[in-house]
C-alpha cells in the first residue's frame, strides 16, 4: 500500500518535470487589420536575387507587424532565403520619416534567422511609435529592385510591478512575462537565447503567430552594422 502510494507520487512528480508539463510560451493574438506584409512580395521575373522556390524574406513579428519593445535598443530578427545579394539595409524612421538609424552591412547569402541590435548609442524614446525597414540590395546599381520587409515598432514603458517580476525571475519565465504584457521584442530575444536548451518554446513562440514555417530555421551570425 504505501509503495504503491510512493510510486503514484514519483509518477506524478515525473509528469511535472517532464519537459511536456513545461507551459507553453505564446504571444496573444493582435488584429491584423490594415497591417503591413511581413514578407516581401515577389519580385520581377529575371531580377530577383531570391530562388522563385525559396521561403520569402520575412520579418519575425505578430500578425500586426508592430513590434513592442521596453529597450531603448532592442533587437530584430528576420529570416533571410537564400540569396545573391550581398549586402543589406536596416533603418528605423519616425513618423515625419527622418531617419533615426541607417545601417548597410554585408551578408553571405546564407539562409536563416538572423538578429539585428540596435546599437547602444541608439535611443529610440519611450511612447513613440517608429517606422522600420529591412532590405536585401539585389542590385547596387537599381534600388528599385530591393527587397525588403517594413513595419511598426512602440516603445511600452513597464510598471514597477512588473519590472519587479522580471528582475527575480529566471530566464524562461521573463519571456512569458514579457509575452503576458505584449512586449514582443524582449519576448523573442530571450527565446532566441535559449533555443538550444527549450526549442520547444521557441516552435510554440513562432506558431502562436503564424510563424511555424520560420520556426526550424538555424539562428545564424550576423552582422557587422554601421550607422551612417
């Protein structure tokens, strides 16, 4: 009888352990009304520097393509097909359109997920809504030919309780935190950093908002931006 009762407890703490009882890591669902593409659209026939069978270029964000952040500089993360360009754009504008950061950096054509910092000297101001681009140059010579991927981001400012949560909380439970309070960037940057050890979070992540398709993708390294 009581082996048989301490058999039943091992069993169920074995069930809360396992990594099946580890809780789903998952962005609430947004609107995606009037919503800019989170991926480029093709392009003309003979010109386009992406494989007609290749995935298309693609912002990892909420099916809105608004991107929050409680950063002064946080980070982006995009997929990137297969390519014959080699080299990229990444800029963040205000409103009016004037330019707030303007980096061109080299690419290898390598395809996968790579992450793009907004470097520290940036600060983007909390409460301000920003415009942002992404852009693979297939022709120097013809911007017109660019592909690329645009969309929105807000800077949240996090309430005291809240910051005081995430300041004793592991890494895993900042991420559903932050994804409890709609912060998207910070939300994926943590999962990003524990793919190797949680890929399941990083797959329920992605698929929470559409991004199945992205979610097996490698995390490769990228790159050396410059502001100009």
């Amino acid at each position: 009888m009581h082996l048989s009762k301490s058999l039943t407890c091992l069993s169920l703490l074995a069930i809360l352990l396992s990594p099946l009882a580890v809780k789903a890591l998952e962005f609430p669902p947004a609107s995606d009304r009037g919503a800019p593409s989170r991926t480029a659209g093709g392009g003309t026939r003979g010109e386009d520097c992406i494989a007609e069978d290749a995935k298309p270029l693609t912002a990892l964000m909420p099916t809105n393509n608004v991107g929050t952040t409680a950063k002064a500089n946080p980070t982006f993360f995009f997929y990137v097909p297969k390519t014959t360009a080699t080299q990229a754009e990444f800029a963040i504008v205000d409103r009016e359109g004037a330019d707030i950061y303007v980096s061109e950096f080299p690419i290898d054509g390598t395809p996968g997920v790579i992450a793009l910092k907004v470097p520290e000297t940036i600060n983007l101001g909390e409460g301000n809504d920003r415009i942002w681009h992404f852009g693979l140059i297939c022709n120097p010579d013809n911007r017109a030919l660019d592909k690329f991927v645009q969309g929105f981001l807000y800077r949240e400012t996090i309430e005291e309780p809240l910051r005081a949560k995430l300041e004793r909380s592991p890494a895993l439970e900042k991420a559903e935190l932050y994804a409890k309070a709609r912060i998207w960037h910070e939300t994926l940057e943590i999962a990003a950093e524990l793919r190797d050890s949680h890929p399941e979070q990083w797959q329920q992540l992605l698929s929470s908002v559409g991004l199945e398709s992205i979610a097996s993708e490698p995390l490769i390294s990228c790159c050396e931006m410059n502001e100009f």
